[in-house]
C-alpha cells in the first residue's frame, strides 16, 4: 500500500515529505506566493487545443536539442518552479530531495530514478516556453473542464473549453 501511495503521489504531483503533513501541502487557493495564481490565470487563458497541437507540431521532432540527463538537471538548478505553493527551491533541488525521499524509504531503483527525473519536463523553459506552459498541474484540452481540477476558478478563461478535437 506504501509502494502504491508514492507511485500515487508521484503521478500527481503530490510528494510525501515526512516533516509535514498532507494537510500542510499544495494549498492553491491560500497561498502566499501571488505568482502561483498568476501562472494558472495564464495557463488556463492560453493553454488551448490550437496552443496544444502548435506545440506537438514544433516538438514532435524532437531536433530542439541531445541533452544528457545530468545535464537538464543541472539546467534545472537555475529553475523556480512558480506553480507549487509549497516550494521555492531551485529544481535540482526538488529532484534530489525526491529522489532522497523515495531512497530513504527503501523503495526500488526504478522508482527513485523516477523520482529524480519526474520534472525534467520543466527543461523546455529553456527553450523559451513561458513558465505557464512548462509547469503546473495539467488537464486535458478540447472537452469539458472538470470540476475538481486545480485552478477551478480561472477555467472561464480559456477558449476550448466546450470544444471536442
Ligand atoms: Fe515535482
């Protein structure tokens, strides 16, 4: 059941640090970094099907850049991810932090290196890509927004909403 709730927690972003508790985490509503509200306004404004199938056309390449994996996370290290509510560290940091936690655990290889990868995506701000593009909790384009998602509130801004691909 462990295993299952860091795999869980993993998937969702949601890392189980054991100073804190679940409770004291990812407050979106409450929080005291004004950016975090900001970059899901913009996310949920600008983050729509025709934005989305942009982005495959210009990535699905993959001819941007050959990076090794040491590599992004030492460009990560200069990276604040403005999305989280709890965290203000560069992303290396937040990596081997991760990471750390999921050893100390006695989890298995694979899952610490998932541990210490699971952001690397946050790489193609270096390729120019906004922070609301790269960052945050994500959610499907072109069909009905759930309720129960992060940024709720701010959905009404974006454009493809009731659309279908
Ligand atoms: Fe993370």
């Amino acid at each position: 059941m462990k295993k299952l709730y860091i795999v869980l927690t993993l998937i969702l972003g949601i890392h189980a640090l054991p100073a804190k508790q679940q409770a004291d985490y990812r407050d979106y509503e409450q929080t005291d970094r004004a950016c975090v509200q900001e970059l899901y306004r913009l996310n949920h404004l600008n983050q729509t099907v025709d934005f989305v199938l942009q982005k495959k056309q210009e990535y699905g390449s993959l001819t941007k850049a050959q990076l090794g994996i040491w590599k992004v996370l030492e460009l990560l290290n200069k990276f604040v991810d403005n999305s989280d509510p709890d965290l203000d560290l560069p992303q290396l940091v937040h990596a081997l932090q991760t990471a750390e936690s999921i050893r100390k655990d006695g989890y298995p290889r694979w899952l610490i290196l998932t541990g210490l990868i699971h952001d690397c995506g946050k790489i193609l701000s270096y390729f120019n890509e906004p922070q609301w593009a790269v960052v945050g909790d994500t959610f499907p384009v072109g069909c009905k927004f759930s309720d129960k998602r992060i940024g709720r509130t701010v959905m009404h801004y974006n454009s493809s909403s009731d659309s279908a691909i």
